[in-house]
C-alpha cells in the first residue's frame, strides 16, 4: 500500500513512549493527570502547533500531531511531566507519517494494548479528540484520521471476536482476585478512587463477583456517589479512609494521584489483605509489604496473565489487521484527494494563463478573430486536459507524489523548497531523533 499522504512541509508524528518498553515507574515520571494535559494542549497552541491530541493512560503517554520537529513534541511531555528528555531517549518512541498513523490504528483497535483486544482506549482517545477539538487543535487531516481509527475500531470489535471474554486490565484484576481469594461474594472489598479504572474495575467486581459488600472512597465524594447510585454500592467519606482500610479484605487502589496515597503507616491490620494498586503513577508504597498478611499485585502483573480467552484472541488478528487496511486504504483515498486538488486547480490556473496569452496574441493578429467561439473551444480543451490528469491522480496504481511533482515541475506550479528546522532541545541535547 502506497504511503498516506501528508501535507507537504508538514510532519505528522506520534511520540511517546508506553509498557512495552517502560515499566511502570518510568512510565509514572512521564504521565500527565486531565489538567496537565489541558495545560500541554494550550502551550502547543501557544507555540504555533497546528493540529494535535494528548493521550496520558497506565499504559502509555503520547501525542499525536504535527510538528517541524519530533522535540516539539517530546519538550511539551518532558516540560510537563516529571520525565527528562534523557529517560525519554531510553524509552521512548518517535513515529513520522505512515508509521505514525499505522500506530493510532493499532493503539485504537486494541492491538498495541497490554492485553490483547482491550478496548478501553478507544474511548480514551475519543476523550482526548473532542478537548483538543474544543480548543481548535484539530485541523481536517486529524480529525479524519481519528475517525476513520474510531470507526476501524468498532467494526473490529463487531466483526471479529478478538475483543471476546471482556478481558482488561481491570477485567483481570477481578479474576485475580475471584482465583485468590476464597468465599469472594462475602468478603469486603475497599476500592479507592473511582476514576475510568476504577469505574470498570467496580463494575466487573459487582457483575463476578457478586459481592453486595463493596465500599467506595474518593477524593471528590460525588464522583463515587454517581457510580454507588448506579451500582447500589456504599460510599464513605475520603476522611475514613484509614478507618475502612481496617475492615477491607481486599483493596483496589486507583486513583490518579502523583504519589503513593497508601502506605504501612495507613495499615494498623490484624488480618490479611490483599492490595491491587491499579494506578500510574504506583499509588501504593511498596513498604506495604513489610506489613505481615499483606500481598501487593501491581497492574504489569496482571497484565502479564494469559489465559485461554487471550490465546483464543491471538486467532483473531489477521481479521482485524485486514480490517485496518480496509479502513487505511479509504483514508488513503480521501487523502489523496485533498492532496492532488490543489495541483489540478494550479494546472487549470496556468493552462487558462497560457490559454489567455495565445488569445491576445490571436486578437491582434487575425482580424475576423472569434472571440466566443475561440473561448468556448480552449475552455472545453482545458477542461479535458485536467479531467485527464484528474482521472490518473485517482487511480489506485498511480504514485501521487511523483505524478503530483511531475506535474509541478512540467508546468511550474506550487514548487516550493521546505527548510529544515532545528528545534533548540535538540541543540541544548546535541540528539537527533530525525
């Protein structure tokens, strides 16, 4: 498949960096609560970026967007972020153009998440798509990809099974502790934080586990009165959090704060309890495990479980990946028309130029000159002659970029020279991700 187009003189990028290369410490450095990434959208807007959208999940932290340079990017997540450009290197990941769209395709569709065919991030990035559009950081080429990736993602998930057996990181925190924890449905269950994580993670634990004994906490109460009122579940006020801590069996901690909000000093436990800590950053210290009784599961552990619905799901990828090609080779189409629709109406500019300069001459040297008849006659002559380059444009064999150059060079039209750009991190850092 031919190479999607993208505006001359303009990159289109995907930066960032995710768990497959950073684990959940680094990745917590990097991650960007609602209101920084609002704060990340208007510096970009500031700084004359164009078209461009933030993600910031457990599981990964990107952008997408255009850019002269890559370090455009990465500074608007390094500045912040509690991540430096050189952790960045190590871990991160710079994609320009095609390789930038195949990644949204795969990150949208499931096929890029943590465990397989988990869809949560589709939604996630509709979130992401309609702030940047609010603040007018989506130009006509984002705002078609994402749809086009949307779309892709829910035929996906309505034409193949790979999305089968509800598997997610939250789906697999409840099944881990359906398998760890005996007579689950009348135990008590403490979740902390009530934000999307949270809000799946209480829905599975309420549909499997069938356990009438689920208090909520969060910082914002009516959040978790919202999702108790839906749920008929209990909710207790952030200031009793210790006092619940006590009674719980089992804790969910999901939150999205920036450092741990539970720790030893919180647990004065004479039982056994086991913490599921599915937040990035860890909102859980890690010295809760010198407390006797208490077991820490991290969520890149239970991302790291394969059962038989994931391997069932591995079956299902050629479907879906001949999906996104289906779908990469409409936007293709659509972007190829935008793209070769300024050359034809150049083209037809310079014939009728051209046209207009032999009538002049033919004006002064013929006396019986039919102006009419001679307009009408170079009028449909111009007309064919576009349609025909209009016609090879179109067809799916043909290379548009070096048609469209051809035609640039041979009737000299939109020739441009771009300049390279040297962003001043790249200098300050003497790197080059280009």
């Amino acid at each position: 498949m031919e190479n999607l187009n993208i505006p001359k003189h303009k990159t289109f990028y995907s930066i960032g960096l995710s768990y497959k290369k950073a684990d959940a410490e680094v990745r917590g450095k990097f991650s960007l609560d609602a209101k920084t990434k609002t704060k990340v959208l208007l510096q970009a807007k500031e700084e004359g970026i164009e078209s461009l959208i933030v993600t910031s999940t457990c599981n990964r932290t990107e952008i997408y967007g255009y850019a002269d340079h890559p370090f455009q990017l990465i500074k608007l997540i390094c500045e912040n972020s509690n991540g430096t450009v050189e952790e960045f290197q190590k871990v991160g990941f710079v994609y320009k153009n095609q390789e930038a769209i195949d990644h949204m395709f795969r990150v949208g569709t499931g096929l890029d998440s943590q465990i397989l065919g988990d869809f949560e991030i589709i939604g996630q990035i509709k979130n992401s798509f309609e702030e940047a559009r609010s603040l007018g950081l989506i130009n006509a080429f984002l705002d078609r990809l994402i749809n086009t990736v949307i779309q892709t993602s829910k035929r996906i998930k309505n034409e193949t099974e790979i999305s089968s057996g509800a598997t997610s990181v939250s789906f697999a925190a409840v099944q881990y502790i359906i398998r760890n924890i005996e007579d689950i449905g009348n135990k008590n269950i403490l979740l902390f934080g009530t934000g999307e994580i949270g809000r799946n993670t209480c829905e599975n634990l309420v549909k499997h586990t069938k356990n009438e004994q689920i208090t909520l906490i969060n910082r914002t109460k009516s959040s978790a009165e919202i999702l108790a009122g839906k749920l008929n579940l209990v909710v207790k006020d952030y200031s009793d959090l210790h006092l619940e801590l006590q009674k719980a069996d089992v804790l969910v901690v999901a939150t999205g704060a920036q450092n741990p909000t539970i720790d030893k000093t919180l647990l004065n436990l004479k039982k056994d309890l086991l913490v599921l800590d599915l937040s990035i950053p860890k909102n859980v210290n890690a010295d809760v495990q010198q407390i006797p009784g208490v077991t820490l599961i991290h969520m890149d552990y239970l991302s790291q479980m394969t059962d038989d619905t994931l391997e069932r799901r591995k079956q299902h990828i050629p479907a879906a990946e001949a999906i996104i090609e289906d779908m990469k080779l409409e936007l293709n189409t659509w972007m190829n028309g935008r793209k070769y629709a300024p050359t034809i109406h150049a083209l037809k500019a310079k014939l009728n130029d051209i046209v207009a300069g032999e009538l002049t001459f033919q004006r002064k040297k013929l006396s019986n000159f039919d102006e009419e008849q001679a307009e009408l006659i170079t009028s449909r002559i111009i007309q064919k002659i576009t349609n025909q380059f209009a016609s090879h444009l179109k067809d799916e064999n043909t290379s548009v970029d070096e048609s469209i150059e051809f035609i640039e060079k041979v009737f000299q039209i939109g020739l441009q020279t771009p300049q390279k750009t040297t962003s001043p991190i790249e200098e300050k850092y003497k790197i080059n991700l280009s």
